[in-house]
C-alpha cells in the first residue's frame, strides 16, 4: 500500500496504491495518527490505484472512518475498484461509506 496525502476542496484527500491486505493495513492504521481532521471535513480516500483488498484492508478502512467520526468528519471513498466495490456491498460497507465514481465529487459536501 502507499497512501499519498492532498487537500482539496477544504477536505483531505488521500489515495491509495496496490494492495492494501493483511501485511500493509497496519501502516494505514499507523498513518491515522497523522491525519488531523477538523469537524466537518471530509477525509476522502480514493482508491483508484487499490489493486487488491482483503478483510484485514476492509478492518483498515472502518478504522479510517471510525477516527474520522470521533473528530466530527465525514469519509468518503472514491473511484472504488469494481472488484472491492462488489466486495463492499456484499459486507453491506457500502452503506457505511459514502462512494463516489471519482475523488472531485467526493470532496464536495
């Protein structure tokens, strides 16, 4: 996994590459340490570069969306692979996260 940092439209932006598994989803949960959010910003996370997801990535994820809920922020995910899209809806995450089919319009409120 590398997680890349930018800040659009008054939110956070970041995006995520290659896999994001059992071995890499520590350094995810490592990297919300440095995230900080105010209340009600959007912390997006595209993952048009994601290769591949397993269970300990979708733990990472809700980790995501759980600090960005005890700092009153929103999370979005953007531009999700079809095959972690299908993933998603099977677990019923797709009604925890808002998605978004690229990372502009998740950035807005």
């Amino acid at each position: 996994m590398s997680p890349s940092p930018a800040t659009r439209r008054g939110g956070r932006w970041w995006e995520i590459r290659g896999e994001l598994d059992h071995a890499s989803a520590g350094e995810l949960r490592e990297l919300l340490t440095t995230i900080a959010l105010q209340p009600g910003q959007r912390l997006v996370l595209d993952l048009a570069g994601m290769e591949f997801c397993d269970s300990s990535g979708l733990t990472a994820l809700i980790a995501v969306r759980n600090h960005a809920q005890a700092a009153h922020a929103d999370t979005a995910l953007a531009a999700v692979p079809a095959n972690t899209l299908r993933i998603l809806r099977v677990v019923g995450l797709d009604q925890l996260f808002p998605l978004c089919p690229d990372s502009d319009p998740a950035t807005r409120s």
